[in-house]
C-alpha cells in the first residue's frame, strides 16, 4: 500500500500554530513529499530549532528532535555524520536559520552536508511576539523596531549562492503542489539543500499574506531560467521586492562532507563495532 | 656521581627551536629506558620570549617537575640569567658566552660555555644550528655514547635531505668534542642505558586523553582550536582514519557541541573538546544534552581565565564553572584526571558514563597535565569493557515504546534513529515519557524528579575515594586534577623531613564521590590544594559536606604546583 501523509503523523497531538500559519503548509508539503518518497518513518531524521515552526517534529511519527534556536544545522550534521545513510531533514524560521543560526547555515552549506534545510520565511519573530526577522524589510515597524527596522534584510538565496550552497530553492507555503514537489527534489539532491520557504505569519505581519505572495510570485521552472548558471541564480535572487521568483534557483552536482573520508566507507558510524578496539597499536606509535 | 636521576632543562626563545633538542634529550633518555617528566613553561607568541623546557628523568616513573635544575642548557640571552639561581648546587650551566652580558656568578656550580653559536655558523653556515651544538654538549657532558644522537638527527633531519643531516651531525659531534676536550669528565651526571628497558610509551595527557577515547569507542569529535586542549584535535585528527573516527574542526564551539551532541543523540559516541572560553560557549548545548538526555563526553583543559586570561599556562580556576554551566538542573558527570595513566582510563570511563546515565560528562584537566609529557608502561586495556546502558537493540523494543519512561534508577530505555519502533521525539521543551511536550504541574514534577533521580544513581555507583600514603597522618592533603603529582610527591618529601602527610585526591566531583566524609572525619590535619583563588573544591566539600577544611594551599599564578611549593607550604602551617 502506498504511504500517506498519515504514515508520518504522530497521535500524540495536534500542531498548535495560529490559525492559517503557514507552518501548516509546510507540515502538509513534508508529509506528502515524504509519502512520495516513500520513505520509512523509523529512518528519518527531522531536527529543528527553536520557534513557531521549529515545533515540527511534535506532531511527526518519525524520529525527531528539537534542539536549541540557531543549532538545527550543528546538531543535524552531527546526527548525519553518526549515521549517514539516513536522511535527514532539518527546519526552522528565519531568525533560528539566518539571525542566530547564521554561522551554521554558512558553514553548512561550505560543507555541503547532505540534508535538506527548510527555512519557514516569515520576516517576523512569531513565537516571542512580532518582533522583526532578519529578513524584515528595513523601515518595518514591530515591537522591537517600533519606529522602523533600521537594518536591510539578509537575502538568503543570494547568501547561499555566494557559500557553495549546491542546492538552493524557494517555495511559497501557500502553493502546496509546487513545495511538495520541491522538498522531493531537495530530498534527491546530494548535498546541503536550501529551501527558503515564504510565509505569511497571519498573526504578527498582516502586510504580506497569501494574496501579497500569490501575487508577486512566479515559477522559476516556467521561466527560461538555467539552475546551472550561477549567474543567472543571484540575478534571480535580487528580484524582491518587486517580484518572488519560486522554485530551485541552482543546483549543482559536488562531492559531499564525506565523500572523500575512508572512515564513512564500511558504513554508518554508528554500525560500527566498538566493543573491544585494539589501542595497543598506538600505544607502539609513540614508543621509541 | 649521578646516574639517570635529574632535572634537565632547556631554555630560548620561542621560535628558534627549541622544543627540537628538548625533544632529543627525552628521546634519548627513553631509548635508554628510563622515565621522564616533562612540562613546558611559554607564553603566549610564536615567536620571541623566553620558553623552558623541563625534563626530568629518573629510572622509576616520575610524576611531577620541579624547578630545581640538574643542567641547564641556555640557548637564548636570557635563561642562564633568568635561571642561574635555579640550578642545584654541583648543578651545571652550558650557555653561549657570546649571548650573555654580565657575568654568571655562582661558586657552587660548573659554568661550563660553550661557543654554540660560533661553531653552529662555522659547522652548518646557521646560528640557529647552536641548539644541536648545544645538545651534543649536554651528551658530551652526561657522558653519553654519541651514536644514538646521531642516529635521531638522521631521524629527524632525513626530510630535508642529506646535506642538513649532516652539517647536523657535524655541530652535534663539535659540541660534543668541545665539553670533551675543554671540560672532561667534571660534571657528576651521567645517563647510562638500563639493561631492562620494558615496553614504555611516551605521551601529554591530550593524548592519553584521545586515546582512552579511541579505546572507548568514540566515532565523532568536533573541535574549535583552542590551548591548551588543540592537542586533542591533532591527535584525533591524526588517528582519524586509523580507528575510523568523524574528527572534524568545525566553525566554532556552538558548532563543536551541537554536533557532538547530535551524533551522540544519533547512536554514536562523540567528544568534544575545548579549554574554558570555548567551553563557555558551549553552555547552552550542555543543557540540551541534559534534557534530551544525549551521552556526550566534552573534554575542557583548564588555562586560567577569566576571559583570554594566560592562554599558555595552567590553572584549576573551572570546576565551579564544568559543575553548574547553563541554565536550570539537569544530571551530569564532572571527573578529573590526576595523572597521564589515569586520563586515558577516566577518558575511557567517561564514555560509558554518558551512555550509562544518558547526560553530558565533563572530564576536566589542565595544561600542565594535558600539554606535559610522561613515559607510560604498556596500559592493560583487557579489563576494560564497553557498557552502552539502556540502549536497546532493535529486537528488544516494545511496542508503545516510551523514550522517557520512568524507571526506578532514574534512566530509560533509549533508540536511536534507524531503529524500527523506536521513533520518538526528543525535545529540548519539557516533556512527556513520550517526548511530546507538556507544561502540565503533575507532568513536569514527575519527569524533572525522575530525571534528577539519575544524580543519585550515579553517586551511589561512583567508586569511592581512597586515602593514599601513611595511616594516622599528622597532615592530610585534599586536591583533585593534576595537583596529585607534585601532591603525591610532596608527601614523601615531608615523610622524609619526619613530616607524617597522607593524600586524599578527588577523582570525581560532581556528584561528590562516595567517602570523602568519611576520610575527612579521620583527617588530624586536611590541607586542601588548588590552582584558583577561591578554593573552589573547598567550597564543593563544605556545601556537600558541611566540613570546612581550614587550610589551604592556594596558587593563581598560572604556573604548576611544585612539589617544594606544597610541602613548603604545609611546613608553614606548622609554625
């Protein structure tokens, strides 16, 4: 029988976002992608951060794991690393992946870890209230910025272009088919895969809500746009605000993390036996 | 005449090489079986600044320097001066005359110059050469076969080709006949090779440290650079791919913990080291560990703080800060190494400690300990068993499996990703047996109650604390890391002094080993020893124990306790 997105729900509750987040969007995409791939729940991996959207794996039936705000990235490559023939999928808002979490997401995508990153894109800090994201406009007026946002907002597409990012997408919440089938591809795709996924927050930012991004956003893959051309990618990534380009901006194909290392060759570390390892060897080394 | 008894040292400048030479001595005293000590004194540059190198040798295991020097080597313009009142009386002193203004005065010793860098430009056609001149000169002095020096140049020389090896071989042999010739046999040292040489290993506790871990099991180590814990990295680094290790120098110490946690969570067992500022970075994660009740085993190599404070020194100044890092209550293990022996046995331990009791274990130590060098017999490791907990294998999970169940000892049953029935989730939010969040009164006290529960588990299974040296002891010294070397010696001093002393070092310090109340009762005369200001494992005893240990041995210099310093220091509590 083919798996539904009732395979990855887990009974212990229901997700507690405000009504018409566009967290639920993306809990739906996941799950459908993760039907379609077919994937075993007890051989996923899904780790986030801190916030809203970060409560995620809650209402997942996979294995999950919510860590601290701005550590997603850290943790989950850890987790990767120790066990490298699952996937892994890794999400968070935009102030856990491009405020406080800005070192990991640079330094992931350098290492091209091969996860998949989705970032919910909602330029506000929902879960303490409001206050604006990194990716707030400047001259936004939140709490925390009552007479205007003094700073420009991070571009996190144009970010990943320039950090080796090998994979780098955007998806809208409220196009669900399109983020399906962009978290699949992402899935696919060998290496750290950035999907930056806008997001009205219903609550908190009543400037951009569905109507604002269904309206301004367009299909990258409808376009004559080439995804291997780098170029043509942080062109792309300068659009907004005038216009929100969807879908996967650039995608190459580069050795992951530890494609070059022997000791990821026999294995999953963690299949590894440790019961009786022989040091005596070393012990000779630094004889003389 | 000596034999195979001294204190060694070499003293220049940073960068000019004189870790080489000093590594040559240790080398040859090695080969000639015997058991070294050694520590290094720097500061915190490249290059410039004088630097010691304090080696001491003996034919039965050594545990601590001392600052009494047998034979000096002065290869820079300072150490002959620096150190002149330092060295021992019949003591001697080999030094360039051309580097030294003033005049050396000290009757009671041999002065013995020697032209080093004169005869290194004419030998090799480079000053710096005046290191190996000078090291001849020392094996010249020690009345020493040259073969085995030279065989080391060409050792550590061959990458450079022929020509280096042998006007190296030549300023040797030059500073060899020049003691020869000009001071015969004056010096009453020697260093003759044991007949029984026995299967010894010569490591810094960074790496005994690393290889207890390697023993143990460990698969992931992320890692910021930092002195003085950097020699965890490089030695894993070095034998990642022997021992199929992930070893990984990542960004920073968010990135180092958070990983480490992460692979720890996924199955394997991880470490992460660093000294206190980076640990301080790692406050937050420690916690996470503690709630998702992750094993990690983080390593922190003391240096005296607070912030950058001496970057190259050693200090006892964060047990306060490994004990109550970040925020809230949570389980955790905090031990210490006293010796080279015992960080390779307590690293091992300190993994099946995390996997035991699912919490992060900080096994602390400091520079002195972790960048200074001791000769090791070949460890039995046979004993050594690798016990993973309550993790469960696949066959065993239950159906309705609850990753944080209550259980009498305060641990439960673990997964880890992959496994079938096993899928939870871990958060850091208060949570259910289940992992699912919850802020509910009856919920949060039984599961906060049931995880600190594991606290007691773990005092009650620790081993207890032993007293070492004579019963009835007029004077008990109480100390935990390193300390226990120059400790240990002390005590022997003041027994021979008709000083009746004993020893009581703390291994494990959070929770508070067993039967430390017990001895203390017993104590005439506890002495409590520490390198930090506030007396910090004093503190820890009284607030534990409500026994106020009155006396105490404080240093904050950012220099090792020596064992003079320590039985000075008791002796003067006599007066």
């Amino acid at each position: 029988m083919p798996r539904t997105s009732k395979d990855y729900t887990s009974s212990a509750g229901k997700p507690n976002w405000c009504p018409g987040c566009g967290d639920f969007g993306i809990e739906a995409a996941m799950k459908q992608a993760f039907a379609q791939l077919d994937l075993d729940p007890d051989k996923v991996m899904l780790i986030t951060g801190i916030g809203c959207g970060a409560n995620m794996p809650s209402w997942f039936s996979t294995y999950g794991l919510i860590t601290l705000h701005g550590r997603a990235v850290a943790v989950a490559t850890g987790a990767h690393l120790a066990n490298h023939e699952l996937p892994v999928f890794v999400e968070g808002g935009d102030g856990d992946g491009y405020g406080i979490g800005m070192g990991h997401f640079i330094h992931g995508m350098r290492r091209n870890v091969n996860l998949t990153y989705i970032v919910g894109d909602n330029t506000v800090y929902g879960l303490t209230r409001g206050q604006c994201s990194p990716t707030a406009d400047k001259g936004s007026k939140s709490v925390s910025t009552p007479f205007g946002n003094p700073d420009p907002p991070v571009n996190p597409i144009a970010l990943a272009l320039a950090n080796h990012c090998s994979f780098v997408a955007r998806g809208f919440a409220g196009n669900l088919p399109h983020l399906v089938n962009l978290i699949k591809e992402a899935s696919l795709h060998k290496g750290f895969s950035l999907i930056d996924v806008l997001q009205p927050c219903v609550t908190f930012d009543k400037t951009r809500g569905y109507k604002f991004y269904q309206d301004l956003t367009y299909d990258l893959q409808s376009t004559d746009h080439d995804m291997s051309s780098l170029e043509q990618a942080f062109k792309r990534a300068y659009e907004p605000p005038t216009k929100f380009p969807i879908g996967i901006f650039y995608q190459e194909e580069r050795s992951i993390y530890e494609d070059d290392l022997p000791q990821f060759k026999k294995g999953a570390l963690v299949h590894h036996d440790i019961s009786n390892i022989d040091v005596i060897p070393l012990f000779q080394q630094y004889s003389f | 005449m000596k034999r195979n008894e001294m204190n060694f040292m070499i003293g220049g400048k940073a960068g000019e090489g004189i870790e080489v030479p000093g590594n040559m001595f240790a080398e040859l005293c090695m080969r000639a079986g015997l058991w070294l000590h050694v520590t290094q004194e720097f500061y915190s540059v490249i290059k410039g600044y004088n630097s010691i190198n304090q080696i001491r040798v003996s034919e039965s295991p050594v545990l601590a320097h001392n600052n009494h020097y047998d034979l000096v080597l002065s290869v820079d313009d300072e150490t002959a001066t620096k150190y002149l009142a330092d060295i021992v009386p019949d003591g001697g002193l080999v030094y360039d005359p051309a580097l030294i203004s003033g005049t050396l005065k000290r009757d009671d010793i041999h002065l013995f110059p020697v032209p080093m860098t004169a005869i290194a430009k004419e030998r090799v056609g480079l000053g710096l050469a005046k290191n190996i001149v000078g090291i001849g000169a020392c094996m010249g002095l020690l009345d020493c076969e040259i073969q085995p020096l030279m065989d080391l140049i060409v050792k550590t020389f061959a990458r450079k080709g022929d020509e280096v090896v042998h006007k190296n071989i030549d300023a040797a042999q030059a500073g060899y006949d020049f003691v020869r010739e000009n001071y015969g046999r004056e010096f009453n040292y020697q260093i003759k090779p044991l007949k029984e040489i026995g299967k010894k290993f010569f490591v810094n506790g960074n790496e005994a440290m690393t290889m207890g871990a390697i023993k143990a099991g460990c698969k992931f180590v992320s890692e910021y650079p930092m002195t003085p814990s950097s020699g965890v990295l490089h030695t894993m680094a070095k034998h990642a791919q022997q021992y199929d290790i992930s070893v990984n120098h990542v960004e920073d110490e968010l990135a180092a913990i958070n990983m480490a946690v992460g692979a720890g969570y996924a199955g394997v067992r991880s470490l992460a080291a660093t000294s206190g500022g980076g640990f301080a970075l790692m406050t937050e994660a420690i916690g996470m560990a503690g709630m998702i009740e992750a094993p990690v085993v983080i390593i922190e190599v003391q240096r005296p703080g607070p912030s950058t404070g001496l970057p190259t020194r050693t200090g006892q100044g964060d047990l306060r800060t490994v004990m109550h890092a970040s925020q809230g209550e949570f389980p955790r293990v905090v031990l210490s190494p006293g010796t080279h022996e015992e960080a390779f046995y307590m690293a091992f331990e300190s993994f099946n400690l995390a996997e035991k009791y699912q919490c992060p274990v900080i096994l602390v130590s400091e520079k002195y300990l972790a960048e200074g060098h001791a000769t090791l017999p070949y460890l039995k490791t046979d004993h050594l068993t690798v016990d993973r907990g309550k993790l469960l294998k696949e066959s065993e999970i239950k159906e309705g499996f609850k990753r944080y169940a209550h259980s009498a000892d305060g641990v439960s049953e673990r997964t880890i990703p992959g496994q079938k029935g096993g899928a939870h989730c871990a958060t850091t939010y208060e949570h259910l047996e289940s992992g699912y969040f919850t802020e509910e009164i009856e919920d949060v006290k039984k599961i906060y109650a049931r995880r600190m529960k594991k606290m007691e588990t773990i005092e009650k299974n620790l081993p207890p604390a032993k007293l070492e040296g004579i019963a009835n002891a007029e004077y008990t010294i109480v100390c935990w890391g390193a300390t226990y070397g120059p400790a240990k010696e002390a005590i022997e001093m003041l027994s021979q002094n008709g000083i009746k002393a004993n020893l009581l070092h703390i291994k494990y310090l959070l929770p508070l080993q067993p039967g430390v109340r017990e001895i203390l009762e017993t104590c005439k005369h506890p002495v409590i020893v520490e390198g930090n200001f506030t007396a910090q494992l004093h503190g820890v005893i009284a607030e534990k124990l409500g026994i106020e240990i009155q006396d105490k041995i404080l240093d904050y210099s950012g220099r090792p306790f020596t064992p003079d310093f320590i039985s000075n220091g008791v002796k003067s509590l006599m007066k």
